[in-house]
C-alpha cells in the first residue's frame, strides 16, 4: 500500500513540475501592435524565447482596433485572413501550446499583417536537447608576471527559465504527502 502511495505522490510531483508556463506575448503588454520599425519585431522576440507544449501564449492588446487570428503557414506567409483555424477579438487571448512544431499568427485587422503584426511561434518536442544555460563569454586571462590576480572573473551569462510556482508547488506537496507515506510504510512494517 505504501509503494502505490509514494508512486502517486511521484507521479503528482512531476505532474506539477511540468506545468507549462503563461507567457505574455512579446514580454509585455500591448505588443500585439504594428510594429514601430522592421528591427522591433514579435517574431525577433519568439525566437529568443522557448516555447514547450503546455505552455500558452497570452496576448494583451486594445480589442476595440485589433484582434487575433490563428493561421496556417500559406496564410501567414501571405496576409491572408480569410480562413483562420481561430479567431479571437478579447484583449486578452490565451492560447495553449498542445503540439510541438510550429504556430502561426496574424492581425485581424486590415494591413497590419502586411505591416508587421504577425508571430511565428516554434514549440519544441519534448525530446529536444538544449541547454537552458548559455555558455559564458571567452575571458583573455594574462598570465605574465604583472597579472593582476585580484581582477574579478568575467560573469557567467545565465538564461534559466523555470515556473517557480509550480516548483513551490510540488514541494509543498511532497512535504505534505511525505508523512502520509511514511506512516503507511510503517503500517506495512508492523503487520
């Protein structure tokens, strides 16, 4: 009996540990917008940003002048609104990554595709080997006698993503469910 509760508990711990993530399109709101220039673009932003299945996509934007269509490759490439898998007119629309591969969006709204307002969003298998820590910058150490060793090393640049709460979560929930365990192995320890 024990074993089949210390199992569930695994199985809830790595449920809560691979909660997707609520990402805010473009890092903040009112991005969902034409761009400014061709250099500030969303699709710039998705590609620094990674996109596993289970996380959602969540837009906030003026509902009044824009909306949110989701669209095949051919329609993205073109502009073209007039078939949409979705469409969405909320201000703020949330979107679930169920699959991996990639996702395509486009403005509702007359021209602003053509200028710009659209995302291109790649969610990566759940096989996929990356590290989530990028290597940090080559240092020039000089090692002559008059090195100066007190000089501070370079920083490390880390990019480490995580849902801290639903690390919190699990945790809390381990602790809460460890005892129960335990107290089951010792019931099975004392028959």
């Amino acid at each position: 009996m024990s074993s089949s509760l210390m199992l569930c508990c695994l199985l809830l711990l790595f449920g809560l540990l691979s909660e997707g993530r609520e990402i805010l399109v473009g890092g903040k709101s009112n991005t969902w917008k034409v761009p400014e220039s061709r250099d500030e673009t969303l699709n710039q932003w998705s590609e620094r940003t990674r996109f596993k299945i289970g996380d959602s996509l969540w837009w906030k934007y003026n509902a009044e002048n824009d909306s949110v269509l989701q669209v095949r490759e051919k329609d993205y490439e073109r502009c073209d609104r007039s078939e949409p898998i979705r469409g969405y007119k909320d201000g703020h629309t949330n979107i679930e990554l169920k699959r991996s591969g990639p996702f395509y969006f486009i403005s509702g709204e007359e021209g602003h595709c053509q200028r710009g307002e659209k995302l291109r969003v790649v969610v990566l298998s759940p096989n996929h080997k990356r590290s989530v820590v990028d290597a940090p910058a080559p240092v020039n150490v000089d090692l002559s006698p008059n090195y100066n060793r007190s000089v501070a090393a370079a920083p490390v640049n880390a990019h480490i993503t995580t849902n801290k709460g639903s690390l919190n979560r699990a945790w809390s929930l381990l602790l809460l469910l460890l005892p129960l365990g335990l107290f089951g192995l010792g019931l099975l320890i004392t028959f």
